[in-house]
C-alpha cells in the first residue's frame, strides 16, 4: 500500500514491476517502438535502484550499462 495524491492504493513492488517489464521486453511479437520502451524503463529502474541488477537476464545485462 502506498499513498498517491492522498489515495490510499495498492501499487506492485520493484521486483515485480522490473519482472513485469522483463516479461514485456522479452514478447516477441510486441512492437519494436514498445519493446525499445520497455528496455528504457529496465534501464532507468535499474539506475535508480542498483541492486536490482541481479535479477536482470544475461541478455539483458549484455545491453544495459552496470550501475556502479
């Protein structure tokens, strides 16, 4: 549960958001323009929260920088 605008709601934690977006990503009859934002998204989460980088599949961690 967290707080948005003064709402009460349920919101998915990190791991399942990035799953979520990993599960997207990997679809391959998706558009390319949604699976290219999908990719954008893994890379911003994984920037801000770093020690999600585990949980990224090889193929992914082959085309997202490491955080440091």
């Amino acid at each position: 549960m967290a707080e948005v605008h003064g709402i009460l709601m349920r919101v998915a934690c990190l791991e399942d958001t990035l799953s979520g977006k990993i599960k997207a990503w990997s679809e391959p009859d998706r558009r390319q323009s949604k699976r290219i934002k999908n990719l954008a998204d893994i890379a911003r989460l994984i920037e801000a929260h770093p020690h999600l980088w585990k949980k990224l599949p090889e193929e992914l961690q082959a085309q997202i920088q490491k955080p440091t």
